[in-house]
C-alpha cells in the first residue's frame, strides 16, 4: 500500500448517503457527491441507492451501471428495487442500480466527467476524481458490509456476449468455491469460470481481496438489452438472494452449461483497423486454426483481410460490435464447454 493511499484512507468519504443503512424496513435514497463545475457552482452527483433490511443476516450488494452502457443490471435492479419487501428479507439488501451514474445518464462506458473507468479504478480516492471518489466509497464503506456481491455486466456498445453468469479463479479455494455455488445459483443458460487479462483496478478484485463472494456476468451487448437477457438478469439476482438465504422462497433451478476461460488464448485482438467479419456466430463451434473473424481494410480495394484464428478449441463466447473496428480492439473469445 503506497504512503499516498495510507494517507487517504485517513480522509473521511465526500460521499453522503440519505439512507440509514442500520434501519429496518424500505429506503429509497440517493449517494450524494459534491461536484462543483460550470453549470452547477454548488453541484453534486446523485446515485440512486435502495436498502431493503429486516434483522440481522446476510448483506447483499447489487450493482449496475458499474459501465454505463451496460443495461441488464439496471433494468433487473430498478425493477427489484421496486418490487423488493422488508417482510420477505431475512438481512439486507443494499442495491445500486447505476454505479457509475454520470456515465449511466451520458450512455457511455466510462464518464463523461472524468472519463473514469470504474472497473479499473479501485480502491478508489477519497480526494480524487469523481469517479475514483465513487470507487473509494464502495471500496471502504459498501464492500464491507457485505458477504456476496453481484455486479451485472454486458457487453456495452462494443461486444456481444453469450449470456452467462461468472466468477474468478482465485488462490483462496474455500472463496472460489462459493463463488462458484452462487454462479450455479443464479442459473444463467452459460456459468464460466473466468481468468482476468486486466485484473488490475477491478471492483471484482477488490472485493475478492475484501474476502467477499464476489460474482459478476457477462449478458448481452450492443449497447442494448434484449428481452431473454433482461429476464436472465431479473430471474438470476432474486436466485443469488435464495441462495445467500436473504430470501426464503424455493430456490429455482436452471440448467446451466459451464465455460472456461483458462488463459490469453482465449482472446483475439485486430491488429488492424477495418470492417469486421465474424465467421462465427455465438455459441458456434469452432477449432484451434479455425478463421473466427476478418478485418477488411476499407481504404483501398485489391487487399486480403486479415485473418484471426482460433488458439484453442472451443464455442465463441464473444464478438467485437458493432460492424468497424480499431487496431487493438478484442475481436472475439473463445471458451471451452467443460460439461
């Protein structure tokens, strides 16, 4: 831990909640963040936040919006924030449906204030830019109430993901292994286990490191939502509550095929800039060699396209969208079926 960290952590939150997060009952409140900027000298940024309490028991923190052009997990968090009873809890279920809420508002993946990434940002800084002021208060005020954590991803404007539920490959085997409970649980069609190429500044890692059973998905993309993924999404959390016991009612089980990520092979990246090709369509089955994909260049005709072939067999989890893509951008990924 760096001696500037150390400091910070010596500097209370700006953040304010106008919720009790020790009451009983329904809150509906807001995070709010002093933001001074030109059109608002005395401004702030308000996150939306629910604390659904009943006694004591298990702390589930439900979040979306962590990228804000990720919509499965503010539609399913909103709708159960709406929804959700203090007399069907036992515990509390603290939601946030838009975490990074300025790039939520702004439909972009990172905010439009900072241009923060919140998923690479943690632990965060009290004194630091607004996103990262964010992180730290999740960091050190809502990670640690917690037992289980679900954070809902998808694939944003640029990729498209098979639906699947997902946790990490972690050195602690006791917390994998009831990671990987809660994945089966949710009861997404696809459960992976997962290795992070960029597992730096991740809100996965940082509750990981809090020894918190931390899961996360992939459901969708395009910078959408569709109508199954947004089911899968609303069925998938009220399942996590049922298995963290939050909620009494029948756990519902799903059948589930399970994926593997096991290392960088997994992952293709263009080299050059140009019009994409998949050859694959998702859940398709394709072979080590195999051409996944193709970058046609568009400045000139007379040119082969690039070729990206598979480095590992597998089914095609992932595709770059939409149709033009840069150099350096992941074209797609590939998992191996381990059922």
């Amino acid at each position: 831990m760096s001696v500037s960290y150390q400091a910070a952590l010596l500097r209370p939150s700006p953040i304010s909640p106008s919720v009790d997060f020790e009451r009983d009952g329904v809150q509906h409140g807001l995070l709010r963040l002093p933001y001074s900027r030109d059109d608002s000298a005395w401004g702030s940024v308000m996150i939306p936040i629910c604390v659904v309490k009943n006694g004591e028991g298990p702390v589930a923190l439900l979040s979306g919006g962590n990228h804000g052009d990720e919509y499965e997990g503010p539609l399913a968090l909103y709708d159960l924030a709406n929804n959700l009873k203090a007399e069907e809890v036992t515990g509390t279920v603290i939601i946030v449906p838009a975490m990074n809420f300025p790039a939520f508002q702004h439909g972009t993946r990172t905010s439009p204030v900072d241009f923060g990434n919140m998923n690479r940002l943690f632990p965060g800084k009290p004194d630091g830019t607004v996103t990262e002021k964010i992180a730290d208060y999740f960091q050190r005020h809502l990670l640690p109430m917690a037992d289980i954590v679900l954070d809902f991803h998808s694939g944003g404007r640029t990729l498209d993901f098979l639906p699947f539920c997902a946790a990490h490959v972690l050195d602690d085997k006791d917390l994998e292994a009831r990671a990987f409970a809660a994945v089966e649980a949710f009861g997404a069609p696809y459960s992976a286990r997962m290795l992070e190429i960029d597992a730096v500044g991740m809100y996965d890692t940082a509750a990981e490191e809090l020894g918190k059973v931390f899961v996360t998905t992939e459901l969708g993309g395009g910078g959408s939502a569709r109508a199954s993924t947004v089911r899968i999404a609303r069925a998938g959390v009220v399942n996590v509550l049922r298995h963290a016991g939050i909620l009494s009612s029948e756990l519902v089980r799903r059948p589930t095929r399970w994926l593997d990520m096991p290392s960088v092979d997994c992952f293709s990246f263009a080299e050059d800039g140009g019009l994409y090709e998949t050859m694959v369509d998702l859940g398709e089955r394709v072979e080590k060699g195999d051409v996944i994909a193709r970058v046609h260049g568009y400045n000139r005709t007379g040119r082969a396209p690039q070729e990206l072939r598979a480095k590992l067999s597998g089914i095609l989890a992932a595709r770059h969208y939409p149709g033009l893509i840069k150099p350096g951008d992941c074209a797609s990924v590939v998992a191996v079926l381990t059922d």
